[in-house]
C-alpha cells in the first residue's frame, strides 16, 4: 500500500504527528508490558528489585482498564 499526505510549511507539528504514530503505538505497548508486569507478576513499577504492594496492582489494574477505553474509544489497539 502506499500513502501520500501533503503538509504546507506551517503544518510541520501535523506532518511530525503523523509520521511518528507508530512511535506512539510502541510507546503505548510498552507501557501497557510495564504495567501487566505489576498486574500479572507482581513486580514493582516504582523499584523493580521489590514485590508490588497491592496498592500499586490495584492502580496498575486500573490505569491498564483505562488505556483499553481510550484506545477502544479511539478505535485503536495495542496487537
């Protein structure tokens, strides 16, 4: 497949957006490992050495429930 898009001059902040969207996508994944990290195995966000407390599972648990709204909202996804 091949895409052209077009940015004048002053559109660069769009055409960097654009063109970095995959970089976001990877963002977004990693981030979603490091929290199923927590959720999953139990390992800490805040000191990788350490258990995470079920505080830190709970919020985890919570903020991973949301990235999933966002992207679904979005229609977007992570796979």
């Amino acid at each position: 497949m091949k895409v052209m898009i077009e940015y004048e001059f002053e559109e660069q902040d769009d055409a960097r957006t654009a063109l970095d969207g995959y970089k976001w996508k990877l963002a977004m994944w990693e981030l979603d490992q490091l929290l199923r990290g927590t959720t999953k195995y139990g390992a800490s966000i805040l000191d990788k050495s350490k258990e995470a407390t079920e505080v830190e599972q709970d919020v985890a648990e919570k903020i991973r429930d949301e990235i999933s709204v966002i992207l679904y909202n979005l229609n977007l996804n992570l796979d």
